[in-house]
C-alpha cells in the first residue's frame, strides 16, 4: 500500500451496477478540485452483469441526484417508467367474494391523524369491513388506481406529488452509469482479472489482461462470485435460506402486451412455490418468477411463469438464476470491501438490490479516509451493514409469514420462517394488540424499513390489532375525508403516466 503519496488509489473490480454506481459517487464526492481518489473500475468484457434488478425504491433518486444525474436524461436512457409501490396480488387466500386478495405498498408514509395516529383511527373505524388499509391512508393508491405519474407538470427533477422511484432497464443503467463515470473522470480498464496477490489481510496486487493493477483500497463488486472477498477470507458467509427459501429465478422479458401502458407500480404475484414479478419498462415489460428450487425444478417454474404471463407473450428472452440469499459476516476485509451481491444478496421481493449498494456506498463514504483505517472503523462498517441485511430479511419474512394460503406445502410452511426471525416473532404477538409504531422498531437494527412501511404490509395481509375501544366518530370521519380531499387535489394536479413518459421521450 502507498504510505507516501496524497491521492489514494480506489480499485473497483466489476462494471455492473455496484462497481458504477459506487465508482461513480465516490468520484462526485471526493473528486473535485482536490482529488482525494484515483478510482479505475476493471471490468470482464468476457463475464457478463447479471442483467435482471429493474425496479426501486424511492430513495434511489437522490442517490442518482448525488451522483449529479440529469434526471429526464437518465429516464430517457434507460427506458425507465416511474414506480410508487408494489401491488402484492393473491398473497393471502382469495377475499370472501372470491376476489383475489390485493393490496398496495406505496413508498409514501401515511398521512397524519391529529389527535391519534391514522392507523388506530383506522383500526376504530368501520374501514376495516369496507376496505384496504393502504386505500384510506395515503395519495399513492388513488394516483395508481387512475394510472397517473407520481410527478405533475410542474415538478422538479426528483421531486413528485408522492414519493416515487424506478422501473429501469438494468443493462441500460450500467451503460449509461459507465458514461457519465468515464466522463467524470474514472479510469475505465476492460479486463479479466485471473491472479490476486495477498499479503496478511490485505491485497497486494491484481492481474488482469498481462497488466498488474495495485492500489490502496479494492471494491469487490464481481457480483455473486465475489471474487476478492472470498480470498480473503474463509467462512466469510451467513445464508438466509432457512428464513427465506426461495433460492432461484427465471427471468422473461417480453414486449409489452398490446394496448397496454405501463403502470407506475411493480406486480408482485403469489404462485404455487414463490412469487413472479412484474416490471412495466418504456418498451418492455421485464417479469420473473422468483421460486423454492427444492419444491420445483426450473423446467416447472418456466412453465408455470408462461402460463401466468399467458401463451400469447411475446417473449424477447428467458434466463434461469441462482441466487446466493444472505450475506458476508464481514464485508470489509484488509483493504478489501465487498459492495452488491459479492457482499450479500435478499430476494428482490421489495426491490432492494440496489438500494442496498446505495447504502453501502454512502456508508463507505463516511468510513473511508485517506490515512489509515483502524479495525474499529472496519468493525464499524461491518456492524451497520450487517444490520441492513439482518433487517431487511426479517422484513421480507414479515410478507410471507402471515400467510393463510393453505394450498401448496411452499405457503403451508410460509409461517414457519418467522422462527428465524425471534424479534419478529415476539413482536407480531404485540402487534396483535396494539398498533405498529415508530418505536416498536427504534431500538432494533440501523432500520432500512420503517413502522411505515410494517403497517402497510401488517394490515395488507390482515393482521389487525384487536382493539376493545371506541373514538370519537368526528375525529375519524374528519382524517379520512381529509385524505380524500386531498387525493382528489392530487389527481387533479397529476397527469396519465403514459402521458409523462411521452414527454419525456420526445
Ligand atoms: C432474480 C433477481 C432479481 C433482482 N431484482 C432486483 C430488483 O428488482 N431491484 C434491485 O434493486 N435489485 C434487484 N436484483 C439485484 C441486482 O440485480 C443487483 O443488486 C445489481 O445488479 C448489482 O449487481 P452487481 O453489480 O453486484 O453484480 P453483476 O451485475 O453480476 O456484475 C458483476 C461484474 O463483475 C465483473 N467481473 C466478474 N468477475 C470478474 C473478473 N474476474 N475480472 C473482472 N471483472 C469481473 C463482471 O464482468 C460484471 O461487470 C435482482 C437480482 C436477482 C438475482
């Protein structure tokens, strides 16, 4: 390692989404008149990125607005449609009239009741028998139901009527992030490197191409084979499958079905031993099915995709995934940090995978320093990441394990995975009493996921508090037309998505 010199060189292995991403917000952050990092991304043109991750969350937008990104310019080069949420369809048995079971979880919060918070309020209504949870509580519901954009006319870049991320196209985003990094600077090598040298914890040199490449710090972003990390270090890696049992994917992208627009929502669909996505694109429509491979073999979860999707989908192409669900005990190692999936890997059930770079890259930020990083700072990083993948997969069980389906063993054994989750376990008794609130998750791990967003998924699949009480009906009544008005102004001040994406593609 250089001792000596002022600028510090950054090596990042792997051009997809991670290496790019990272490359390119460390650059914004700490190059500008005084360069701190040398940063050169190296990159296989031989290994291919994984190519599927196409929906988000809404913070994402400013993570793109800090990495300087023009935002219609990144709208327009990525295909990208606008997304407020997930409908999760039939992940309950079907609603007593035989209607499949639905329910809506936007990235809004709910909006406020002034005496009570909105949620009891709602529990002590007569809204419950009327009904959905997410339908009385918030602005994004109604705009998706009209099919109208999150941003009106009006609206700055990154900012909307609501809360609002991306359905994007993944290929597309690493080329269009390769760019503007180049553009700003980064050092861009196209090799394969086939040789790390080691010293103690620390890596002394990489061989890629006939060349040797040394710095200071190296990112491993090489995705699911985490090729730096591994040599690193043994018995590096905690699974999740125990919790989280769906382990493969296949993935079919298609064109849209004519006379269809895309909707500013992602599709989250119950099948028999998992669930299938669905992400409306510019020109595409990119679905999958995300399944227990120990219960289907991949020959089954294709066809059962297809028959989904319906046999007239024109299919563009189909590819089957394994997915290494967990993640690294310790992702930064020596001078070594893992970010994206060479650190660890959740189910995309709520979109994460690049949130989770998002987070790793802003915490790499307030960790790294141009002298030498002691162990406790190391330790520091370690601890925090651990807590957003601990976190995050307690949260994913929560949407399974509330299940009343019955009809295959997969969701038979759905509410046992809250046993890997004891927390949550202790806290879904609570919650049978009173409502979810901030503080019932306060304490807990460096939250990625808020009370917020519990409550959408506690009361979605009807897990309501029993609450013995009554509340002044004028309060309720008061909240809930307030939501209304206010629904109403907003689809007023909204255009049609499909209208909003024309605008921008023109
Ligand atoms: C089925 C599925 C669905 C998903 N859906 C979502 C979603 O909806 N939303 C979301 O946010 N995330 C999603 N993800 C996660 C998302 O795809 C990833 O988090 C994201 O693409 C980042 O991938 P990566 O850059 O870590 O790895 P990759 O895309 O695999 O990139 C690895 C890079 O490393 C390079 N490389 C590998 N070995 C070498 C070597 N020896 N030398 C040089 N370079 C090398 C490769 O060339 C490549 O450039 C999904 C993932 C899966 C599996």
């Amino acid at each position: 390692m250089s001792q000596d010199t002022k600028i510090k060189k950054l090596v990042v292995v792997g051009g997809g989404s991670a290496g790019w991403m990272t490359a390119l917000y460390l650059n914004t952050l700490y190059n500008h008149a005084d360069k701190n990092f040398d940063i050169t991304v190296i990159e296989s043109p031989d290994i291919g990125v994984i190519g599927v991750g196409e929906a988000t969350v809404h913070s994402i937008r400013f993570f793109f607005q800090a990495m300087g990104l023009d935002e219609h310019e990144l709208l327009r080069e990525t295909n990208a449609s606008l997304k407020t949420g997930i409908m999760f369809q039939g992940w309950m048995q079907p609603n007593s009239d035989g209607s499949l079971h639905k329910y809506f979880h936007p990235f809004e919060s709910q909006l406020s009741g002034s005496v009570l918070d909105i949620s009891s309020l709602w529990m002590m209504s007569d809204k419950p028998h009327h009904g959905r949870y997410d339908e009385s509580v918030c602005l994004s519901t109604p705009l998706a139901k009209a099919g109208h954009s999150p941003k009106s006319n009006t609206s700055r870049q990154y900012e909307g009527l609501v809360p609002y991320g991306y359905h994007i196209d993944a290929v597309l985003l690493g080329r269009f992030l390769r760019r503007k990094a180049i553009e700003a600077g980064v050092t861009h090598v196209q090799a394969t490197v086939d040789k790390v040298d080691i010293e103690g914890d620390n890596i002394t040199a990489l061989h890629a191409g006939g060349n040797i490449y040394s710095g200071d710090y190296y990112l491993d972003c090489t995705g699911f084979r985490g090729l730096l990390i591994n040599k690193l270090k043994q018995d590096n890696w905690q699974s999740f499958k125990g919790a989280l049992p769906c382990t493969k994917a296949v993935a079919i992208q298609r064109k849209m079905p004519v006379g269809v627009s895309p909707r500013s929502y992602t599709v989250a669909t119950a099948l028999s031993n998992g669930w299938a996505w669905q992400i409306d694109l510019v020109n595409r429509q990119g679905t999958g099915y995300v399944y227990d491979g120990d219960r289907i073999s991949s020959d089954e979860a294709e066809q059962e995709l297809r028959t989904f999707l319906g046999f007239d989908s024109d299919v563009i192409k189909c590819v089957h995934l394994d997915m290494k669900v967990g993640c690294l005990k310790e992702f930064w190692v020596g001078n070594c940090i893992a970010i994206g999936l060479s650190g660890g890997f959740i189910e995309p059930l709520e979109s994460t995978g690049l949130h989770l770079i998002n987070l790793s890259a802003g915490l790499l930020a307030t960790h790294l320093d141009k002298t030498h990083i002691s162990q406790c700072v190391r330790d520091s990083f370690n601890r925090l990441m651990n807590g957003f993948y601990q976190d995050l997969k307690q949260f994913i069980v929560l949407h399974y394990c509330l299940t009343n389906r019955t009809d295959t063993d997969f969701w038979r054994s759905a509410p046992a995975t809250v046993n890997e989750t004891p927390w949550l376990k202790d806290q879904l008794k609570v919650w049978q009493h009173k409502v979810c609130e901030y503080q019932d998750l306060a304490g807990s791990f460096s939250t990625v996921f808020s009370d917020e967003n519990y409550r959408y998924i506690l009361y979605g699949m009807q897990h309501y508090p029993k609450l013995d009480l009554t509340v002044n009906p004028a309060i309720t009544n008061g909240v809930f037309d307030r939501v209304q008005a206010h629904a109403e102004k907003i689809l007023n001040a909204s255009k049609p998505h499909a209208d909003y994406l024309k605008q921008i593609n023109l």
